[in-house]
C-alpha cells in the first residue's frame, strides 16, 4: 500500500528516458491518435466525455509505468497503463481488462486514487486514476504486449520521466506518498 504523506514536489523535470518532442499543449494522457478526436465506447453519454481509467500498480514502493507506443499521439512519452471504458464496463473491470491486454498482468484494484478531466480540442476526457496491487504471487514481470517500454518506476523515476500534464496531479501524490 501507498503510505501517505506531506506534499511532495511537483512532478516535472529532465526526461530520463523518451523523445525529445515538445510538450503537448491540450493533450491528456490517453490520447490515442484520429481514433480520439471525438466520443465513441466510452463517452458518458450526457456530456460527450470519454471515460478512461488508469492503473497505478505499486508494488515494493515503485510504481509500474509504461510509454506510449509507437504509432499513438505522444508515443514515447511515459503513462500509466489503462485505456477507454468499453460500454457497460465500470472503471475497476476497465483496469483490470486493459492490464491483461497491455501487460499480460493481473492486477486487483484497491482504490480510486484521483480523477482528472482533460481537454482535447472538441473533446474532454475524465481520466479515473486507480490503485492497484498486483493480482497473482509472482506477477511482478509484466510483459510489453504492445512493444511499450516498461518501468519499475521510484519516486526519482515519476519526477524525472516525462509524463504527459494531465499526469501531474497524480505524480504530486504518488510522489507525497511513496517519499514520505
């Protein structure tokens, strides 16, 4: 478990590993691509918002990161795993699915840590950040199902690593809490 603890830094810095592209000015941490430009499985029907939900799986006080693939918007740039709720999926099967299909991982959802909205020209996404721990003795060797680079990540990893804004919020916190 997390422990919890004083604020902690904010969740910028040097890129430890990754592109060197310029920083996404409306861009969330879920945008695919075309494919994301507007509602579809997913979209909370009344507002048009695309409901996305993401893994953080810590387990030994590191946090299990991964980049976007190649072929996505912002590939390279560190996440966590998770992707769009398909209809009729609440957000803990949602985590659950999208780690078996990204990592090969089982994972068991303690928490619902932070949600987050993030807008897209045209489009908005409410991002629910979830704790999880790993689902099975032995499953800590996830495996880059879809060529991701993956990471044990600590709390000088989560500073360092460039990650997409919609992610800083939640790095201030896993950083507060795994540094305290």
């Amino acid at each position: 478990m997390i422990p919890r603890g004083a604020e902690g830094p904010e969740a910028e810095g040097p890129e430890a590993e990754g592109p060197e592209a310029e920083g996404p000015e409306a861009e969330g941490p879920e945008a695919e691509g075309p494919e994301a430009e507007g509602p579809e499985e997913g979209a909370h029907p009344a507002e048009g918002r695309t409901q996305v939900a993401a893994a953080v799986v810590v387990a030994d006080d590191r946090v299990l990161v991964q980049t976007r693939p190649e072929g996505r918007r912002y590939a390279g740039w560190w996440e966590f795993p998770g992707g769009k709720l398909e209809s009729g999926e609440d957000i803990d099967a949602c985590v659950v699915r999208e780690c078996h299909e990204e990592l090969d991982l089982a994972v068991e959802p303690v928490e619902h840590l932070l949600a987050e909205e993030w807008s897209y020209p045209g489009h908005e996404v409410h991002v629910t950040f979830v704790l999880c721990r790993l689902g099975e003795p032995g499953a800590d060797a996830p495996r880059a199902v879809e060529g991701q680079a993956l990471r044990w990540a600590d709390v000088d990893d989560l500073a360092n690593l460039r990650f997409l804004p919609a992610n800083a919020r939640l790095l201030t916190l896993l950083i507060a809490r795994l540094g305290g």
